[in-house]
C-alpha cells in the first residue's frame, strides 16, 4: 500500500473539487477546458486566442512563459513580459490563466499574478520545487513525468499536499515507449487507476502526448470518455508559426470544433461540457422596400 494518506481515497467516492479564479471548478460534473498555445509570444496572440477560445466555453487559458526546452539554444519564453501579458488577460477577460514554474525565483515572480501553477514533466521529482509549492496558496496542476510511474505522480501529489497546499490536480501527458511515431503514449489506463484511487481530480494533455495536431481530437475524446474531469489542449492562431511545439497545435477553428463534438461523449459518461457563450444577437432592423417613384 502506498503512502499517501492525502491524496488516496480514504472513502469510497471521495472527490476533491480544485477551484482555480473566481469561477472555474475542477472535479465536478462540468468538464473543465484550458486551452492556449505552448508559449506566450505577444499581447496580440493571447488577445486573440482568448477571445475566440472564451466565447466557445474554455474556462481557463494556458501559456508557458518560462519554457523548458531541450535545447539551450531555443526560446526560453517571454519570462516578465508574459506575466505581465497574462496578467492583462486575466483581469480583460476574467478567466484564470495557468503557466508553468520551474524555481523558486519563478514561482515569487509569477504567484502574484496567475491563477494556477503548472509543474511541468520535467520537474514532477523536483521535490525542493514540490515543497515549496506546498507552502503557496496556489491551485497546482503537476503533470507526470516522462517516464514516471503512477504511484510516482501520487507521490509527488503527497510532497505538495503535505507541505500544506491540497488543491492539487494530477495531469497526464503521455510517457516515454519506444514507439517514435507519436511523441509520447497517452496513458488512458493511468487516468481510469487515478481516478479509482486518488480523490484529485485528473486532467489530460493530448497535444504533448500526440506530438502531431491530427491525432489530438480523438485523444482528447478518448479521455473524455475514460472519465477525466478536464483537458489541457495547445492551440495557436496560426499553428504552424508556433515558436514552439507547432506540430502539435490545433487551430482556433479545430479547438471550436472539439468542443462542440466533446459534448455527447461528456453527456454519455455523465458529464456536461461548458455552455459556448452566445455572441450577442444583432438586431436586425427591417428593411423596407425602396419605392421608386417613377
Ligand atoms: C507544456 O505544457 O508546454 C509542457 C512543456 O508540458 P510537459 O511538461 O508535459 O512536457
Ligand atoms: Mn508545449
């Protein structure tokens, strides 16, 4: 048995609802959408992919902009300049933004201003980074390694609820195989064991697990359907000028499309998606035939 008294079930049933901003629930009967792309690049992007993604029910809005990336050499993210952007879609749009911190000077820099913190693949065993998120106040959406175990992940879900901060939401993102055709293996069976022995609440990410934008709907439904409370899903404006993980964004168009096909899978396991907000309707006046006096 493993243990991990705060995060595994002590009752059967027993589900934890993760409140991120002032009005989005993660754990409940609505499924929970955040979408953005991988990075922030400029106000304009983010101005635009919030307002298209708002109006179709997205409750909340990722953009990375301190970046882990593999090579040295490639963009390392907006660093205050992002914050200072996500800052201004927050209080713009009144949706919470989630970005990921990788240190503790990160993490002072960004608090302030984002409403929940993403513990990237990278660092899921970053146990100093882990206590430290403990101590916030913060909503934490840990993500699991590369190549982690699921009783890993839990224990890195206990590090942070046992240094005081219990508003934890598990993400999987798919592991390493020797399969390079997809980037990584979305493990559905991880998300079914998580929600059988955890009361956190369990989102997916298939765009890191697909690693290519045509498989990412399917995925995205496949998760649904094994019952995830959420999804983490990269979308761009113009997804193949994405300054990093192009491949695998969708489009505005493709995310408007998702949602809407999300909806009967979402109803058939119980589950309701977010209500697209309407555009407000424009009156429209009669027109009156010309008359022409001849
Ligand atoms: C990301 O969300 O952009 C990211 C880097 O994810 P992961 O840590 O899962 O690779
Ligand atoms: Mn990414």
């Amino acid at each position: 048995m493993l243990d991990a008294p705060l995060v595994l079930k002590s009752i059967d049933n027993q589900q934890s609802l993760i409140k991120i901003g002032e009005n989005c629930v993660i754990g409940g009967k609505e499924i929970v959408m955040i979408a953005g792309p991988c990075a922030v690049e400029s106000a304009a992007q983010m101005h635009t992919v919030t307002e298209r993604l708002s109006v179709c029910g997205v409750q909340a809005i990722r953009g990375g902009v301190f970046k882990p990336r593999t090579s040295p050499y490639a963009f390392q993210g907006m660093a205050e300049e992002g914050i200072e952007i996500l800052r201004s879609i927050e209080r713009q749009f009144r949706l919470p933004t989630v970005t990921e911190v990788m240190s503790a000077e990160q993490l002072a820099l960004l608090s302030p201003h984002v409403s929940m913190l993403q513990v990237g693949s990278r660092n899921m065993q970053n146990f100093e980074l882990l206590k430290l998120l403990g101590k916030t106040d913060k909503p934490i959406l840990l993500k699991r390694g590369l190549a982690a175990t699921i009783e890993e992940l839990i224990m890195a879900a206990e590090y942070i609820c046992a240094h005081g901060n219990n508003q934890v939401v598990l993400c999987e993102r798919g592991i390493r195989s020797f399969d390079t055709y997809t980037r990584n293996v979305l493990d559905l069976g991880a998300v079914v064991a998580l929600k059988q022995m955890t009361h956190l609440p369990v989102i997916v990410d298939p765009s890191h697990a697909a690693g290519k934008r045509e498989l990412v709907a399917d995925l995205a439904r496949g998760a649904i359907a094994c019952g995830a409370d959420g999804l983490i899903i990269e979308c761009h404006p113009e997804p193949e000028k994405s300054v990093s993980d192009a491949r695998q964004a969708l489009s505005l168009n493709d995310m408007e499309k998702l949602m809407v096909s999300l909806g009967p899978i979402a109803r058939a396991v119980g589950r309701t998606m977010p209500q697209a907000v309407q555009a407000p309707q424009l009156s429209i006046v009669p027109i009156r035939p010309l008359v022409t006096s001849k």
